[in-house]
C-alpha cells in the first residue's frame, strides 16, 4: 500500500448507516483527523453514531454533525418529505432549483449538500447516501399515470366546449353561458378534487410532482452542484459509494415492488445508479478533486439481530382481527380501521441490514441463498474505501475502470487530423465562402468567439499584432469590415449570430436570435445596459472596444504564455501555452476554454 494521504477533515454523508458507522471508524483509526463531520437526514441518527465515535475515539478533537436532506435548499432541509409534496410554494421552489440555471449562484437558496461541504471545506468527503434511491424512489410511474388520467379528463371537457359557444356566451345565451359555467366547474373540480388514495392531493398536486420527480434533472443539478462545492472548498477526494441497484443481481430478479417483474422501481433505481457513475466519470475527468466510487454488487448486511416492532414508512405496523366478506363487483383497496378490531403492534425477530430493510429470518434466508442476492460485509467495504483513499489499487473503483476502457485520442487521428484541416482550406478557397461555424458544437458563445477570431484575423494575422493594437482603432476597422461584407453579415445573422456594433446599441440581425435563449416567450424585455453586457458575452459577435480590449489582453496572454526561456521542445505544448504565432480561428477558442473556462481534457 503507498504511504496515507493526509486527511485532517472528512465529510462523511450517509455517516450514520450501515457503511458509513465503519467507515468513520476507519478514518479516526487510520487517519485520526481533527474534524469529523457525520452527515445523515435525522438528528437521532446522528447523534447516535457521533457518541459512539466519542467513546471509541476520545483522541479525536472535533466530531460534529449535520442532518437534514442534502438534496434541497437548506432551508427546507429540514421539511418532512410529505410536507414538501404538498406545500406548492416548496414544489415551485423545486422545480426552479432543478431547472432555472440562475439558481445554482443563488447563496440565500444554497444547497444542503454544498452548504455543509463549502462550511467544512473538508480535505476529504466521503458520500454513503444511496443517491440513486432518493433520486429514483419518487414513484414517478404512479405520477404518471395520475397525470395521464387528468389529462385525458381535460381533453374531453375542453372538447365538449367550443370557443363559438364562450362568444355566445359573452352575447348573453343563457344555454351558452350554463353551458360555460358548466364546464368551468367541471374543470375545477376535475383539477381539485382530493384523490382517492390520499385526500392531501389532487390531479393538479400531482401534475406539479411529476415535474419536480424526474431522476435525470435532479441528478445532473446534483452533481453539477457537487462540483461547484467541491471546488469552492478546495477539497481533494470525493469517494462515492454507489449502487448496482439490484443487489449485483440481473433483470431476472425475483425481488420486486409491486407486480411487475422486473420491477420497475429497482429498474429505475439501477438507471440513476449508473448515469450517476457516467456523471462521476465526467466530474472525475474535471478540474478539481480526486474522485472514486465503490460500487457493492450485493445486499449489504448486517447491523444487528433484534426483535422490534415492525413500522413502514415510520408508522408501525398494527394486527387487525380479520373480518370475512364475499367478493362483490368491487374489491375496497382501503378500508377504514374503524370496523377493525385492533390487536395491538406487530412485532417479530429480524435482521436490520440498514438501508435494505429489516428482514424476518426466512427472508433473510431466501435473500442471502447462494447464487440469490448474497451479501457483503460493511466492514469490507469501508476496508476498500480506507484503501482507494491511500491510493492503493484494489480493483475495485469503478472510475478507474471505466477510465481503463474507454477508447481514447488516437495517434492515427491525430496523424490525420492535419490533412483533412489542409483539404479544408483548400476548399474553402474554391467556393470562395470562410468555413467558420454553424453551431453544431451547440453554445452560440463557441460560434461567437469563432467569428470573432476570424474577423480580426483580416487585420491581425499574428498574435503580436493583435497584442499591440488599439483597441477603439481595432473596433472601427472590425466594423467597417462587417458592414462593408454583406455575405459575412448575412452568413452570420442567418445562424441566430447577432452582430452588435461598437455604439453598443445598433444590432444587425436575422429572423432568430439564440441568446438570450427562451423556449417559451418569442420576446424579451432587455431592463439594463447589463442584460446586453451578459447576452453579448454568451452569443453575440461583440465589436465594442470594450470586447476589443479583452481580446487584445487575451493575446498579450497568449504571448507570455511562450515567453519564458525554460519552454522548448514538446513542452511548448502544454495545456496553458498557445504555441503558433499566427491567430488560427479553431486552436484561439480551443486555448480559450481551456485557460478562460477551464474547460479542457484532464485524461
């Protein structure tokens, strides 16, 4: 094993489960770090598992806890689960969190999870939270089917009514307008009558939640907000324990929620449990913390061996005297307890496996059978994670592998990649029109910054040049450029590209513009001279010589960058240097993310 990592603070989320109790006994072991934060959603399992530590550790200065759910605000961290679905404030809230971008900078509305990482600023955080089941385990397919219901419900009343009947109704027919009125309350009830199943919510409740309930949203603003903390603290190891979703076992899985087989909810559970890993692989392939995940391929057991009262969903199970009925043309799903005689709570001998369940000998028995789900020991997982920590090889980080497997830049394409640039060019030059951008890479900003780079080439060919330019004679040279070239104006704006002028107020336009983006209002009201600052930097060829000024300073930059008498040789090539002299329209933007955006290729 290579020589310990130094860790002084660790943030453990999921500290108080199964896996994560051992793993912090690890880390205080073999690390013995000054902070330790133990992370879980309720205030008893944290404090349970940090007096434990205490006892075991007294060595150790500060063991601390957060709880709450890190997947929301911190200031509904707190808000139970039920009081959130039904809370259409907090549902509103969710939903801006998940799909409003302008969110993720937003302090006040912070995270959970970044909260607690960018308060710490831990040197290592380790995460045992089964992301994959809080993500998934949002019953979407009920939602849906809810939803799908209501909405057939509002196609049949809307075409029972006819605008020509609302008109009539507005030139006073009292058919018409009982016929409207009808329909009104028609709509209202169908959109707020309580469902059956659960008085605390309607049809419209319930098409709120189908929007904020899609794993895919969630967990891309999970891990891009990860990310964001991660750097902000300066933190140097992410370790993910993750989730196959199916205990390791295939779609033949006899274990299931509800009738379907495979179910549909471990199937779901398993697709968040890998786009999660694809969205690690990519984080792990970013700027910024060491990340690794251990993935367990089998139910996870055990904590203890006890006899408890049974509870589902929190609320204990209760034994009801049994009655006798004959099956009529309807079967009650749900009957009132009131006619049931109550027999006191059910309770039983059982295994606690943690975050699986509680399980009844036999049931532990069938899911444990050889070639059945089997099981692993927490104890050897949190052997793994101390071990990847250090950076020993186990074989085990499923990062690492995929790392392995992939298919990388090949030498070949490399190879090749100047001749077809050459025949490019040589082409360009017969048809007589510059092959710049249309906007296949997808933000207009890459489009941008193309467009630009090649309108100063016709005045700036080399670097030099442009880094000793002035910046109000470059930005009347570039205008009178554009407008005197009507193929280039034309070209350009017909992308979705505007062109603003160096008055900063004159646009030269096609029939679309992509920013400021909306795909919901055909016009947006532009408040302040900041708005056209933000939509010029995001997707508009800029020719201000305020933009002028940035782009020279970007050259000057790109100078320095090869100045320094210890480059030569290959080491001309690396990552912050821009090696050629002259202003090449792909290889200036390319240089450009990488050292502007931070935006380059780690592997």
């Amino acid at each position: 094993m290579s020589a310990k990592r130094t860790i002084e603070s660790v943030v453990l989320f999921g500290g108080a489960g199964l896996v994560g109790k051992q793993i912090a006994r690890k880390i205080c072991r073999e690390y013995k770090p000054k902070n330790i934060i133990i992370c879980a959603l309720f205030e008893h399992e944290c404090l349970e598992a940090v007096e434990k530590l205490k006892v075991e550790f007294p060595n150790i200065e500060n063991i601390t806890y957060e709880f709450g759910n890190i997947f929301v605000r911190k200031t509904y961290a707190l808000t139970d689960r039920r009081d959130i679905s039904t809370n259409d404030k907090i549902v509103k809230d969710l939903f801006d969190d998940v799909f409003d971008k302008s969110q993720i900078d937003k302090e006040e509305d912070q995270n959970f999870m970044g909260y607690i990482i960018e308060k710490y600023r831990p040197d290592a955080v380790i995460d045992c939270v089964n992301t994959a089941t809080g993500i998934s385990y949002q019953d979407v397919k009920s939602s849906s089917a809810v939803v799908k219901e209501y909405k057939n419900e509002l196609y049949n009343l809307i075409t029972g009514c006819s605008v020509a009947e609302v008109e009539r109704a507005e030139q006073g027919d009292a058919t018409a307008q009982k016929n409207v009125f009808d329909f009104a309350k028609n709509i209202i009830n169908v959109s707020t009558t309580p469902l059956e199943t659960d008085a605390s919510l309607n049809k419209m409740n319930m098409l709120d939640l189908l929007l904020v309930s899609q794993a895919v949203p969630q967990l891309v603003r999970h891990v891009v907000l990860l990310q964001k903390a991660l750097l902000a603290a300066g933190t140097k190891m992410y370790l993910k324990v993750g989730t196959t979703g199916t205990g390791g076992m295939g779609l033949n899985i006899p274990y299931t929620h509800g009738e379907d087989r495979p179910s549909f909810t471990l199937m779901a559970k398993t697709s968040v449990g890998f786009a999660h890993t694809g969205l690690l692989f990519l984080l792990a392939r970013s700027p910024g913390a060491i990340v690794k995940e251990i993935k367990p391929g089998a139910m996870i057991g055990y904590r203890k061996i006890d006899f408890r009262a049974i509870k589902k969903f929190r609320n204990p199970i209760k034994r009801w005297e049994t009655k006798r009925e004959t099956l009529q043309s309807n079967l009650l799903l749900k009957d009132s307890s009131d006619s049931y005689s109550d027999k006191g709570e059910l309770e039983l001998v059982g295994i606690d496996t943690g975050e699986n369940g509680f399980f009844t000998r036999s049931e532990f028995e069938a899911i444990s059978y050889l070639n059945q789900m089997e099981f692993v020991t927490p104890e050897e997982i949190a052997t793994l994670v101390i071990r990847e920590i250090n950076g020993a090889n186990t074989g085990k980080d499923v990062i690492a592998a995929i790392n392995s497997s992939v298919l990388d830049p090949s030498y070949r394409a490399g190879y090749i990649r100047q001749s077809a640039l050459d025949e490019l060019r040589e082409l360009e030059d017969v048809k007589g029109i510059p092959s710049i951008a249309i906007g296949e890479l997808g933000p207009p900003q890459l489009s941008k910054f193309l467009y630009e780079t090649y309108i100063i080439q016709q005045f700036c060919a080399k670097v030099e040049e442009l880094a000793g330019s002035s910046a109000v004679d470059l930005a009347a040279k570039l205008e009178n450029y554009v407008l005197e070239n009507s193929e280039l104006q034309n070209l350009v704006t017909s992308l979705g590209l505007p062109v603003l002028l160096s008055d900063g107020k004159t646009l030269l336009r096609g029939p679309q513009i992509h920013i400021p983006e909306s795909k919901v209002h055909a016009s947006i009201e532009i408040q302040n001279d900041t708005d056209i600052d933000s939509w010029a930097k995001q997707g508009w060829i800029d020719l201000r010589a305020s933009n002028m000024e940035t782009w020279i300073e970007r050259a000057k930059k790109m100078q320095a960058s090869v100045q320094g008498s210890h480059i030569e040789g290959s080491s001309v090539y690396a990552r912050e240097i821009y090696a050629s002299k002259f202003l090449k329209t792909g290889e200036v933007v390319g240089w450009i993310f990488i050292n502007e955006f931070n935006g380059g290729r780690i592997l």
